[in-house]
C-alpha cells in the first residue's frame, strides 16, 4: 500500500523590473516551488529519477530538483503559466510513480529485514 506523501506547492509571478533575492530573470517571470516531504534517503531516489527525464521546453521551462533535508524541492522558472503548469503536470505524473516504486521496494525490504531477525 502507498505511503502518503504531502505535497505543497508556491506559485511566485514577479513583474518586469521588481527585484527579489539577487537577480530578476526577465526572461523567465513565473516561478513555482513544489516541495514534496520524504525520507532523506527516498528524496535522494526520487531526485535521480526525476532528472532523467529532461523539460520538453527548455527554451520555456527551467526546472531544478534539489533534496533539503527530508525535502524533495523542484523549482520551476517559465516564460509563461502555461508553460510551467504542463512542467508541473508532468513532474507530478513521474513523481507519484516514483514514489509509489520506492514505497514498494522499501516495504519489501522492511519485510526481508524482518524475516532476517527472526
């Protein structure tokens, strides 16, 4: 059975000469950050798969995946909503794939763990 997993996610929209942390990236003003809370080792694997598949758009789409802590982060910066929506959409399907692989194999460990022990 899945483990749940909460998912949060921030939308950020900056206008044009408005500056935040460091640098605005005109060219890229719509950012999303999903944050996807996991064991340490499970963002890790998830992370690896995530970066295999490469955006569709790169001339539309940036896409970084990083672990912080026991957070899986992906940050996305688009030319336009729609943009970074299809990235998100799309993250999320390899995402609950990968994180419903990983729950699998982590019960079928625990169970040869315990069959191990006794």
């Amino acid at each position: 059975m899945p483990r749940e997993c909460p998912i949060s996610g921030s939308h950020q929209k900056r206008e044009a000469g408005r500056g935040g942390e460091g640098r605005m990236d005109f060219d890229r003003p719509v950012g999303f950050r999903l944050e996807v809370p996991c064991q340490h080792a499970h963002a890790f694997i998830v992370k690896e798969a995530l970066q295999v598949d490469k955006e569709l758009s790169p001339e539309k789409v940036t896409r970084d995946v990083a672990v912080e802590g026991n957070l899986l982060v992906v940050a996305y910066r688009g030319v336009d909503l729609r943009s970074v929506r299809v990235a998100v959409h799309s993250t999320l399907q390899v995402l609950a794939l990968a994180l419903e692989t990983v729950a699998a194999f982590a019960d079928i460990a625990s169970v040869d763990a315990e069959s191990l022990s006794s």
